[in-house]
C-alpha cells in the first residue's frame, strides 16, 4: 500500500508536504513557463530581462499525530471501526513520511492525554509507534471527550514549525475550535476526520437498543419510524456543516476518511484537491 501511494502521488508530494525553510541560491533569466511569483523585479529593472529567483528549499519535515482514541472511536459498522483507519492512516502516513528522511511524532488521547511518542525517523521508530497503538487499551467508557486538552498539550510542547495530523471522529465537548486554530497558527495543520456510515444514516431495521460509546447511556429507537430517520439525517448533516465551519475558521484542511472508504482513493482524492486549491489560490494573489 505504501510503495502504491508513494507511486501515485510522486510529484504530489511536495504539493501535498512542505518544507519550512528557503534559502536564496541563484538568480537566471527568465524562462517561459517559470513561476512570475520569483521574478525579482529589483535585478530586471537594473538589466532591463526578467530574472527569476531560484530557492534551495528545506524539505526536512517533523510531523505529529494527535490520535483520538476514545471509546467513540471503537464504533463501526462495514469494513472496520474507525480505530483501525486510524491506525492505517497513520502506518501509511508515517511510513510514507519517513521513507523522505523526515522524523513523526504522535501524542495519544483518551480520557486525557496518555502519552507522547518523540518524533524520530527510521522504519523501527514508525513500527514501534502502531505497535504502541494497537496495544493501547480500550476503555468501555469514559467521560466525554474534549479535544481542547490535546490540542492545548501539542501547542505548548510542539515548538517547531511541524507537519501536525489530528486523526478523530471530532465526537467532543465543544470549544476545542479556538485551540486548534491557535495551533494551526503555528503549523502546518492537516485534520483526519473519522466516521462510519451509520452516523449519518439509518437503516430501517426495526427497533434497535443504542449505546453511547462514552457515557454508556442506553436508547432504544424505533427505526421503522421515517420521521424519526430523517430528523437523524438531519442532526448528522448540521453537525457536518458545523465541523466544516469549524475547520474554515481555524484555516485548517480537513479530510473525511469513512470505515467504507479505500484508504489509497482517499489521500490521493484529497491530495488533488489541495493541489488545486493552492493552484487557484496562487492564480487570485497574481492577479491581485
């Protein structure tokens, strides 16, 4: 799977992760086709011939991997839960990540946050860091997530400007939106948001005892009712509507990653996308 994404994305990858640090190595003449952006404009006055600026970029990245793993996200219904695309994500990511020469980190949330993995790099480091997931106990409950406290931990204890994954169902108390944009204030901020199908719509199955994967309170729902289906497709839609805006105003990228989804289609979907944005993106601040 890594060797097949790290093929498909190739050139992708410096527009998916970059660097930190550029550093001035020459001047030349301007080619068709070079970037407008790096024309220094000071030498092509003097010389009266568009001179373009060329960089040596810093392509060493620290990446991190807040990893949620409350009892929420020990839900699923198709292939997996979701902490298993969790864990695929990161072993994929990690990997990947790693096979540049650049050193991941993870800090692991559940009822508080349990542990921080330093960053390293080498393909040891990445299998001791899933090993470490995989052997993380599962809790039958525990009180309600609040994600502010992971986000506030990787704030004061990630100091340089890092590569930061927050990997969660974003199932949480509210108010965690204001730490997360002070967090991408300073990084580079990339979330993974896990779901499952039956988040956002029921089947008609009958009645159905539900649980509360935190609390462990207990329901039990007549699914026969369209009514009731509706207004449950309802309440999932304006919760996704409520994280897109969250996700906006803290300036983060956000990727929905599904137990139904492959793993591969999904960052390379989401990879294209980003590389079209900073595309566009680039195009309005010429144009401006």
């Amino acid at each position: 799977m890594i060797r097949r994404l790290d093929g498909i994305l190739q050139g992708d990858y410096r527009s998916l992760f970059y660097g930190f640090g550029l550093d001035l190595a020459d001047l030349r003449e301007y080619q068709p086709g070079d970037d407008i952006r790096y024309i220094d404009w000071n030498v092509t006055a003097r010389v009266a011939t568009p001179y373009i600026r060329q960089y040596v970029e810093d392509r060493d990245i620290t990446a991190w991997f807040l990893l949620d793993q409350s009892p929420s996200v020990d839900f699923g219904t198709v292939n997996s839960l979701k902490r298993d695309c969790l864990i695929d994500f990161v072993t994929v990511l990690a990997r990947l990540l790693t096979r540049h020469g650049n050193r991941v980190g993870a800090i692991l949330y559940n009822r508080q946050v349990e542990r921080v993995i330093p960053a390293r790099g080498g393909r040891l480091h990445v299998l001791r860091l899933i090993n470490d997931l995989i052997e993380q106990p599962r809790l039958p409950g525990a009180p309600f997530t609040d994600l502010s406290a992971l986000f506030e931990t990787a704030f004061r204890m990630i100091r340089r400007r890092s590569l930061v994954f927050v990997v969660s169902d974003f199932i949480s108390a509210p108010g965690w939106e204001r730490s997360l944009g002070l967090l991408s204030h300073r990084h580079e901020v990339l979330a993974v948001r896990l779901s499952d199908p039956r988040e956002t719509e029921l089947p008609d199955i009958g009645l159905v005892l539900m649980q509360d994967a935190e609390t462990g309170e207990q329901l039990y729902v007549d699914t026969h009712d369209r009514r009731f289906r509706q207004r449950f497709q309802k309440a999932s839609q304006q919760r996704q509507a409520a994280l897109d805006s969250a996700f906006r105003r803290a300036r983060v990228d956000a990727l929905s990653l599904s137990t139904k989804d492959d793993l591969v289609r999904a960052i390379v979907s989401f990879a294209a996308r980003r590389k079209q944005r900073k595309q566009i993106s680039n195009v309005k601040s010429i144009k401006c």
